[in-house]
C-alpha cells in the first residue's frame, strides 16, 4: 500500500489564506495532518523607515476584521515609546471602541461564519450553506446577526470616526471625543443587542444540549492557555497582565507586564507554512503549545467582571472547570459578547466618557515600545524599536491566530482522525476538517499579515502523485 | 445533498387561475468575489450593507467567494467578478486570470487592487530582506528558516495590483470603499450603467 | 506709483476685469472662476509645473499654464473643455504612478492633502500607467516635521517657499528627469542642516503629505477644524497667527496671511514652540507643590502681602503681558510696592522710552541697504530674519552687519563687524561702500544701547544724512515698551534690583512664558534673593525650576487664552484672542493681580 496526501485546498468561511494536507498511512489511516498558511506580506520589513505616528494606520491594514485590534495593540506601542500615561477618557474611548469590535467580529464569526453549518446542517447544500443561504432560509436568525454585527460597526463607527481602519488611537490617547447625543445614541441601541446576543447564546447552548456527544469531542486535546487578566485575575480584554495556565487550569505564568512578553514566548518556523509556530519558551517546540481566544482567555481567567457574562461562565464551566473542545470556542465567543455589551455600557454611562481631554504629546522618549491586547481572536503583540527622532527601526509583530498555529494543526489532526476513515472522500469530511478551524475563527490575514483566499479542491493522490479521486468546491 | 420531503396536500386542488401565469422572476446576475494579497476589509465594507444584502440578495447570486461555502466543480463562469487585494505570490496570479476568464465584467474592489497600498509597501525592500526579517531575525523566532515548502506559493519580487495582471473594467478605491459607494456601484451596474465616482462618494483611503 | 491699467477678458463665457499684467490665473480666482492649481501659490513666484492649471485661448492652438501666462485684453479664455479635462487628468494619473501616494497612512489625508483632492475631483479611480514603486527616502530629523519623499509631487511651492518667504534657500531640487527628488542643503539631512531655520513654512505649504508636522499628526484634519486669528507673542514682532482647533485642543499654528506685518510667514517660535513643544502645565494652585483652591491660595498670598510693608513687597512682571494687564498693574502699583518688568541684556535702556518704527515690516522690504547694528534678528525676531534675507537675496538690497556675533545672516553680508573699533580706514571703507544706496534701512537691536553700540549708530546716522533712513528697533522681549509705556520700569539685572531693598514678599508674573519663568534663575543672584524672601509667588502656566522654588504658585492662561492687545514694535495695536477656554482653574494674568493686590 502507497502513502497518500490529501489536499483542501483552500479553506473556506476563514479570514485567509490557507490549505490543509492530510497524509494517510499505508493501511489509509491519518498518519498527521497540516494546515498551510499561504500568504506573506511582510509588514515586519516595510514599517521600517517610517514616522511611528504612522504605524496605528499602517498595521490595521493587516486585518479587515479586527483592523481595531491593531489599532490599538499598535497605539499602545507608540505610548509605551512616548512613556506617557494616556488620559483617562482615552483609555475609555479606546477601550469602548475595542468593545464595539469584540461585537462585531465576534457576531461575524458565529452568525456569517459559523451558524450556517449549526443551523443548516453540516452536510447541507453546500451552494446554500452561508449567509446568503442563511438569510433566505432562516431570515429571522440571519436579521439578529447582522444586526448584531451592525451594533458593533456602529459603535467603532460613533466612537473611532469609521467602520473600517478608523484613524482614531494615536500615539498618546486618542483624536476624537465622544459627544453627548453619540453617547446618548448608543445607550439606546443596547437593549436590542442584548437580546441578539442572548439569543445567539441560547440557540448555541441549545445545539450543544442536541449535539452533546459531538460537540465534547470535535478537535479535543490538551493544551497550555495564554489571556490577559486583570490584577484580580477577571478576564481582561484592553489592557492587563499576561497569565498562562495549564490543561488543568493551573497557572504557569502570571501577571507578565506585556513588555516582558519576550521572555516567555518564543517562534518557530516550518519550512511548510508562512505562519510561524509562537511556543511558550520554558516549554520547548512543540511541547509549549499553547491556545489563545475566547476559549482561552475563559479557562485562563478566575471570573468576569460583569454579571451576566459571569453567570453565563459559571454555567460554561459547569461540566469541568477547564474546557478543551475546539468546539466550546463558539459558545465562549457569545459569553464574550455578552461582557463586550456590559463594559461598554459601564463605559458609556461613565460621566467622563465625553470629555475633551483625551491627548497629550507625542514626544518619542523611549527606543522601544510593546503594546499588547486581546484581540477577538486572542491575544496580539506589537513590538517597536524606534529611533531618537521616532523612525521606525524595527518591527516584531505576534499575531492572534499565529498563537493557535500549533493548535489548530493538533485540531486537524483529531478532527481528521475521527471523520477520515476510507480512501473514498465525502464531502461532509471535508467540511468538518474545515470546520475545527473555523472555530479557531482564525485571522489568517492577521497571522501572516496576510490575506486570501482559493476555492477548495481536494484531492486523493497516491504516492506517485496520480490523482485517485477529486471533490472540488 | 438531503432533499426536503414532498408534503401531500389533504386540501381539493385549487381550481385554474383565470389570469395566465405571472413572467417568470429576471435571472440573478451571477457574482464571483475574491481577496488576495489585501485584509479583507473591503469584504468587510461588503458585509456592512447590513440589511441590503438582503435586497441584494433578490438579484444576485454569488456562487463563488471567501464569505459563501460554495462547491462547485470548477471556477465558476459568472456576470461580475468583484477583486479585492494586489497579486503578490503565484498562486494568486493564477486564480486572478481564471477568473478573469470567466466573468464577462471585472471590478477591482479596494485600494490593494487598483493601487497596491500596504501590501505594495514592500516593493521599496528587497523581497529576501522581508523573509529574512519575518522568518530569521525577528526577536522572538527560537527555530528559524525561510518557508520554501512546494505548498506554499511562491513570492513575486513586488506585489502588483490586479490591473497589472489581468483588464480591469471598474475601478472602486478606499481602504475601505465605503458600503454606500460599493453599493452604488454595484446598483449602477445592475441598472446597465457604468458607475461615476468622484468626491462625493469616493476616497483613496 | 502709477496705478495699473485695467483689462478685461472673458473666461468660460463669463466677462472678467483685471489689472494689466496680471496672469489668466488670478485674474480668473478674482472673478470666482475656478481653475485646478497645485504647484501654484500666492506669494510665491508661479512656476508653471504641475500642468493642472492649463487653459485654451480662443484664437491660439497652444495650451498654456495660466498661473504663469499674462492675461490679455479681449481675449476668449476656456478652463474647462473636454480637451484640458482629459489632459489633467492624464497629469494627475503620471503623478500617481510615479511614486508611492499611499493615502491609508498618511497625515494629510482625509482633506489637507492637494492631490488627493483634485484626483477625486476629477474622478480618478483608476490609472493607465503602471506604478513605478521608486524607493524613496523618509528623513523625520527635523524636530518639529518629518518628510517623505513617496509622496512628493516636485510641486517645488517647499523650495520657492524657503527661498523667498524664509529666504534660506535649505531646499531646492536634484538630479534629473524621473530622478528629481527635493534635497536638503547638499543632499544631507534636515537634522545635520545648518542652514534650515526650523521654521515650518515649507510644511505648510506642502499640499501633499510630503512635509508634515510631528507633534500634531493624525491629531485632527485642518480642513475640519475651528480657526481663529490671534498675534503671536513671543517677540516684539507680533506676527498675526491662524489657530487651528479642535475640541480642546489646539492642532495646528499658521501665519495670518492678511497681516501686514508677517503676510503669513512665520519663524519656528510662533509657528512651534507656542504648541508642539511638550510642557507641563499648571492648572491648579500650588501650596508648596501641592494643589489648593484658589480660596486657599489667596489666602495664603494675601497674609503674606499683608504682613509686608508696601517697601517690603516686589512685583517681576514679564515683559510678554498684554497690554490690559500692563493697565491693571498700573492701576494697583500704589497698592503692590516696587515693580519692574524683567527684560533681557541691554534691553533697559533699549525699551524704557518707547520708539516704534511705525510700518517697519511693511517698509523693510523696499530698502535697498540694511544696516543691522547690535541685534540679532535670526535668533530673536525669525520674521525680520527672513525679511532681511529676503530682501537682500530677491530685491538685490545689501546688508551691513555692526555688533552683532556670528549669525546665519553673515553670508549674505557685504561688511560684518562683530566688534567694530574706530580706525577710520575702516569707516571709511563703510562710507564708501553705503554711498548710493538711496533706501538705507538701519534694523537696531538692544546692543545698540551700550557704549560701542551708541559710537556706532552715531557714525552710521553721519553718514546716512540727508538720505532719510528707516530706523528700525526690534526689542527682544515682546509687549516690553507697552509696559514701560504704562510705568512699569524695565530691569536688566534682577539680582541687583531685588537687592537694592529687603523683599519679605516677591510676586512673580512668569505668565505663559515657556521656560515658566526658569530664566530668572539663571542669575545666580536672583536665586539668593528668592531664598531670602519670605514669600514667593509665582504667577505661570507652566512647570519650572521657577514655579518648584515658589511658595504658591498661581496657574495663569496661555497665549490662546488671553483675551487683550499687544503692541509690536512698529506700534500696532494688535488683538490676542482666546483661541480656547481657559484651561482647568487657571485664570488671566489682570484676573489674578486683581485678586492679589485689590
């Protein structure tokens, strides 16, 4: 019996670039499985030479989901560099724009990118089997999506000036302020995307209770997990410490200042893929995998600090306090909504959010600067060098979704195993490999600053390279 | 594919209607989008038509795009192929002019398409030099190497933007175009017209 | 003068009336028809390059520039056929493909950027020429600016800008055909440049993002924001500034190009250190370095003022005041004790009986010799700096330097005399090179006060009678002659003043000078008498050396938040308006010496 490769080629309902190769063993076994990612930019190379004022617009541009994200991981950076401590209202903004993100992307990831498999059925019509397909067959659950979603761009768009790559953090605070009736405005909006969220929770926590057995074991395995805490431990989504803890839930590292991030977290790279493989240091490759998101941050955190999405945790961790169920990632994705929703109504009813005083000088002081959030994907690192008149010197970028390179290939590998038995592909197969990486909910653009996308071909070759069997998208 | 069953109706047959049947329903225009080297941000923009996408959705079809879940067994030959992103490797070249080859219009959606914008950046470095910062020198790279895998496609030494690989027949800047401007292009289209663009719907950034 | 003829023409249909020897351009702007300009600037010498500003004359098959081609009389001018529209646009498409116009990371976009304007006023989505990607330099070592080459449209307005309005000629243009690139000095940098003044008008007149400022980038689009005229206080000049905006905070400084006294120019005082330089400010009272209320503050002050006989008490004022505050002090002097405004080195004498050199600014220009006698007007005074070298560099003046040390001016100089004696050969030789010069313009700075300076303006006046020289004298310190107009004696050496007399309370009127008033305490004599008094106020905005050695430190309001009048050195009144509320609890310097000493 020859060895063969199975090739996806590419993955769809991600953001990116990517194929998946899966190598079957001579009994036809899945021997390992990889997951591609195809695209490079180089945004570590070409920052280089330019103001650092620039950078808060330039590295957004990595990413057309989370471009807020990187707008503020990147202003934090440059503050870090201007050694100031930025207003009070600026944090609040910045921290409020980030919320209106986690909504959005968030919603995109489950209602766009996700709900059509859960609520069309995985081996559905694949022609029907998106949001288009969604909003003609189930319009009502479709609507709340997008709406949901929309609250979110809304929010960014009130609060930063655009949906889209807003120019708003700058180094030392942020350019706009938030005026009365735009404050006023959002306040109202929020009973409405509560709801939505409280939907798409029920109907999530629904299709576990349905799914149970499948959902408990879809791209399961142990890993170490990396969040950002408060100083108490909450979960933390804009500023605070770095935490790791273990499959138990133990912790490994805490309270990191994120400009020690070097210390614990270091790179490989394969000659196979564009995105590198982030490890934890003390942990050696590959055995310091860790993962990183929504499901991350929920085993990494002691509670949150709102009360709805803390009751909504309790009941996520009622089975077993620590979950590793690539599958759990959606519900703790709408768990994160929910607290998205009740800081940024904290911050909105905050007397001080509509003050003018939101800046102060841009003076580059220091050569170095790190800037660290949790983006709705996980956790992002931006890393300057500048030099005294604030040119660029260097760049280290450590994206979200480059966290869980490691992970979401062990997801691969599990989904792989369980649903690729026969030589003979199904399409459904193709799906739920697919599928585990979907609820990585990666940013492929972001992970190799970097963007894509191809339609699926799979292909069945045996060893010499003949093709034994095709299913193209 | 699973089929919905047919429900026998308990109800008389209804008798013929006296007017003749009504015309059938315009066919969808047929649309292909795709993102290369760019952030998705212009699909992004797409997306933020909100409720219009669902009268979008009344007369067109996408039967091919990063957002949908389509199979089918080639490219498939469409109206409008929608392009967001410059070519920066060979994989994406070779996809652009497939589907150029089968859509009868193509738009150039986005800064990275028409211009090159970020990902261009790179096009004043040597290509070597941008690998070799990512993948040797970055501070926190522990196991280094250049990714030369045959699965992972080869980098052009500049990044260009689609009109310098395949004819382009609109033109949509922004980074992002705004969803109101994609969405009076796309408008003008269906109505049969070319769309104008100047400074009141239009933005280079 | 005789008063210029007047023409008309028609353009694009309408009937248009201008003056003889004006160019199709202005004579078409004054008429309110629009032609699409970039490389074109009023008050800079039309360079004909960018090619937008093209028009067709009726009669003629040649398409010329009408920023640079005189208007005729009856001619049949059209802007806007289909022809030129094709061929702008064609323009604007090369310039776009020439070089990296990225506009997602620029600071110019999203309305201050020329280009960006006229190609989507064009309704360019697209080009026809592939993009050439040059990799092109990005020097950020100017302190203040930054610029980059990627976006450079060879507009030259930087070079004719540093040229003629700043009159240092740092920039110019290199190389040749698709190599042209804009160059600092020799090719160097503007951080090694020992020519650039830091000026800034290059960068605002920049209509791209190739120059653009550091301190305020991304903070606010000018094209957005709030603008409102004010004078600059931090000279004798009184340029007239445009404040830009926005919420709380003030993004940008330019010249007011209506003022007569600067015409929009500005030197890297007023145009940068009156915003960009990060300070900190002072908005609460100070108790011994810890915040109070105002109640508590005066209290304090009061009980100290109170427990000191009138001849115990000493009012330093700075001589940047305005001129209401100047009245107030005036009015209260009976109640405070002495007081003195605190001037700089020979400026006494120099500023104590007010002479102003009434349309100096407007006059300079037209000389034809300039005799700068103990003043050094590129260090203090920017504005007059460029007048000068302007003068002499484009209008052919000549410039005689007496008494005065090494400055940027030298090289324009055709007698420089740091240290001038009294052998007559030598004065001769100035006789004889002043002979002819009908316009003699004599620019004094404070040095012209001492023995040497006196020696010399007396042999400089010999030798100018009869030729009705401009005499021009530009104080260092701005608003000082108001004040000695309004009683408040100038003092040069603050040491020996405070001494004269045991101070038990010492008032110290800083305002918004931005050293905070640390200054003073470069005398190591003032410092003494500080620790001798009994109690020291400081009235300023911002933190020093000065305001740490203060009993109370008062918080008083900036440049753009004082409501009054200043009066420059030709004699203007001119109005210094509040730009923006005043910030936190600080309060207008007559406000708080009402509160003091009523």
């Amino acid at each position: 019996m020859t060895s063969n490769t199975i090739l996806i080629n590419p993955v769809t309902r991600i953001e990116g670039h990517a194929k998946i190769t899966i190598h079957l063993d001579a009994r036809g076994e899945v021997d390992d499985a990889r997951f591609h990612v195809v695209e490079f930019r180089g945004f570590e190379k070409f920052c280089e030479g330019r103001h650092f004022t620039e950078m808060p617009n330039i590295t957004p541009r990595t990413c057309g989901i989370c471009p807020v994200s990187h707008l503020l991981a990147s202003a934090k950076a440059c503050d870090a560099i201007v050694g100031r401590e930025i207003p009070r209202t600026a944090k609040m903004l910045r921290e409020l724009t980030h919320m209106g993100q986690i909504i959005q992307s968030h919603a995109l990831s489950f209602f766009h990118l996700s709900a059509p498999d859960m609520l069309l059925g995985w081996d559905s019509d694949p022609l029907k089997r998106n949001i288009m397909g969604l909003v003609e067959q189930q319009p009502a659950i479709a609507v709340k999506g997008v709406r949901l979603r929309k609250y979110g761009q809304e929010m960014i768009k009130t609060v930063a000036g655009r949906k889209i790559h807003p120019d708003f953090p700058v180094p030392g605070g942020v350019n706009k302020a938030l005026t009365i009736e735009q404050r006023d405005t959002m306040l109202a909006g929020m009973g409405e995307a509560f709801e939505h969220a409280k939907f798409a929770l029920d109907l999530l926590k629904g299709y576990h209770a349905a799914n149970l057995a499948e959902v408990e074991d879809f791209g399961c395995f142990d890993s170490n997990y990396m969040g950002l805490v408060q100083p108490d431990g909450a979960l933390e989504l804009y500023d605070g410490n770095i935490r790791f803890c273990n499959a138990k839930g133990e912790i490994i590292h805490d309270q990191i200042p994120p400009s020690k991030y070097l210390d614990y977290v270091g790179e490989a790279v394969e000659p196979w893929s564009y995105m590198k493989f982030p490890f934890i240091a003390r942990l050696g490759y590959p055995h310091g995998m860790y993962r990183v998101g929504p499901l991350a941050r929920l085993n990494v955190c002691s509670h949150i600090s709102t009360p709805l999405a803390n009751a909504e945790l309790k009941v996520w961790r009622e089975k077993r306090r620590v979950q590793s169920s690539s599958f759990y990632y959606h519900w703790a994705r709408l768990i994160e909504v929910l607290y998205a929703l009740e800081r940024a109504k904290q911050l909105l009813e905050d007397p001080q959010i509509t003050s003018t005083d939101i800046l102060v000088p841009n003076e580059p002081v220091n050569p170095e600067g790190v800037g660290v959030v949790e983006a709705p994907r996980g956790t992002l690192i931006h890393h300057y060098w500048v030099n005294k008149d604030g040119r660029m010197e260097k760049v280290n970028l450590i994206v979200s979704t480059g966290h869980n390179n490691l992970a979401m290939n062990k997801g691969v590998q599990h989904v792989a195993r369980k649903y690729v038995k026969a030589k003979k592909l199904k399409e459904g197969m193709l799906n739920r490999v697919e599928a585990v990486i979907r609820c990585y909910d990666p940013c492929l653009s972001c992970a190799t600053h970097a963007v894509g996308k191809m339609p699926i071909v799979v292909e069945l070759m045996d060893a010499d390279g003949t093709v034994v069997d095709t299913l193209r998208k | 594919m699973s089929k919905t069953p047919v429900k026998k109706s308990t109800k008389k047959p209804a008798a013929k209607p006296a007017v003749a049947a009504a015309a059938p329903a315009p066919a969808k225009v047929k649309v292909a989008t795709m993102w290369l080297s760019g952030c998705s941000g212009c699909h992004m923009s797409f997306l933020d038509l909100d409720e219009r996408l669902v009268d979008l959705s009344k007369l067109v079809e996408i039967l091919f795009s990063p957002i949908v879940d389509t199979k089918v067994k080639d490219m498939p030959y469409v109206d409008v192929g929608i392009v967001e992103g410059c070519v920066n490797n060979t994989d994406q070249e070779h996809e652009l002019k497939m589907l150029r080859e089968r859509c009868k219009l193509m738009i150039a959606l986005g800064d990275c398409a028409v211009t090159g914008n970020v990902p261009a950046l790179r096009n004043q470095f040597a290509l070597k030099d941008c690998l070799i910062r990512a993948y040797e020198q970055a501070e926190s790279n522990k196991i280094c190497c250049i990714p030369n895998d045959p699965v992972v496609p080869k980098l052009y030494p500049k990044a260009r933007p689609i009109g310098e690989v395949v004819k382009v027949d609109v033109s949509i800047p922004g980074c992002p175009p705004d969803a109101d401007t994609i969405w009076f292009a796309l408008t003008e289209l269906l109505a049969g017209r070319m769309p104008q663009l100047n400074e009141k719907n239009m933005r280079y950034d | 003068m005789i008063a210029p003829k007047k023409i008309t023409l028609t353009i694009d249909g309408k009937l248009c009336e201008g003056d003889a020897g004006q160019t199709i351009l202005e004579i078409a702007r004054n008429n309110g028809v629009a032609i699409p300009t970039l490389c074109y600037m009023k008050h800079l010498t039309p360079w004909g390059g960018c090619r937008l500003c093209i028009v067709e004359i009726e009669g003629s098959p040649k398409i010329v520039p009408s920023c640079t081609t005189p208007a005729m009389e009856g001619s049949k001018v059209n802007t806007k056929t289909d022809r030129l529209v094709s061929l702008r646009k064609a323009t604007l498409e090369l310039l776009f493909s020439e070089r990296n116009h990225f506009c997602p990371m620029c600071q110019l976009n999203k309305g201050d950027c020329g280009l960006q304007h006229q190609g989507l006023a064009h309704g360019i989505t697209g080009i026809r020429y592939p993009y050439l990607y040059p990799a092109m330099p990005i020097d950020v070592t100017a302190k203040y600016f930054g610029m980059d080459q990627n976006r450079c449209i060879l507009c030259t307005r930087c070079v004719r800008t540093c040229d003629e309005q700043e009159g240092v000629h740092t920039l110019d243009v290199a190389k040749r055909g698709i190599k042209n690139q804009i160059v600092v000095d020799m090719n160097g940098t503007f951080g090694e440049s020992t020519t650039c003044t830091q000026c800034g008008a290059c960068v605002a007149n920049c209509p791209t993002g190739t120059l653009f400022d550091k301190a305020n980038a991304f903070r606010g689009q000018l094209a957005s924001c709030q603008q409102v005229l004010t004078t600059c206080t931090e000279c004798s000049v009184g340029c007239g500034l445009k404040v830009f905006t926005k919420e709380s905070r003030v993004v940008s400084v330019w010249g007011d190009p209506d003022s007569p006294v600067n015409k929009g120019h500005l030197c890297v005082k007023g145009r940068y250190q009156t915003w960009a330089d990060p300070r900190e400010r002072i908005i609460t009272p100070l108790i011994k370095g810890k915040p109070a209320t105002w109640k508590e503050a005066l209290a304090a002050v009061r009980k100290a003022s109170d427990t000191a006989k009138k001849a115990e008490r000493a009012l330093l004022v700075a001589p940047r005041v305005t001129n209401e505050t100047a009245q107030t002090i005036a009015k209260l002097a009976g109640k405070i004790g002495r007081i003195a405004s605190y001037v700089g080195s020979n400026e006494a004498a120099f500023v104590a009986k007010p002479e102003h050199s009434a349309n100096a600014m407007v006059k300079l220009p037209d000389a034809d010799a300039i005799i700068i006698i103990g003043g050094q007007p590129s260090r203090d005074n920017g504005v007059v700096a460029a007048t000068i070298r302007t003068t002499v560099r484009k209008r052919g003046a000549k410039l005689f330097i007496f008494l005065a040390p090494k400055t940027n001016l030298d090289q324009y100089a055709d007698v420089i005399a740091p240290t001038p004696g009294q052998e007559e050969s030598f004065w001769n030789d100035v006789a004889a090179k002043l002979a002819g010069f009908q316009r003699p313009a004599v620019v004094c700075g404070p040095d012209v006060t001492t023995a040497d300076g006196k020696a010399v303006l007396a042999r400089i006046a010999k030798m100018l009678h009869g030729r009705s020289p401009l005499m021009v004298g530009v104080p260092v310190s701005a608003n000082a002659m108001s004040l000695a107009c309004s009683g408040i004696v100038p003092v040069e050496n603050v040491g020996a003043w405070l001494a004269e007399k045991p101070v038990k309370f010492l008032h110290i009127v800083a305002s918004d000078a931005p050293d905070g008033g640390a200054r003073l305490l470069e005398d190591a004599a003032v410092a003494a008498q500080l620790k001798k008094a009994g109690c020291v106020v400081v009235q300023a905005s911002y933190k020093s050396a000065l305001t740490d050695a203060a009993t109370v430190v008062l918080p008083a309001a900036i440049w753009c938040e004082k409501t009054g009048t200043i009066t420059n050195f030709e004699g203007r009144q001119l109005p210094v308006r509040p730009v923006l509320a005043v910030a936190g609890e600080a309060r207008e310097d007559g406000t708080i010496l009402e509160s003091v000493f009523a």
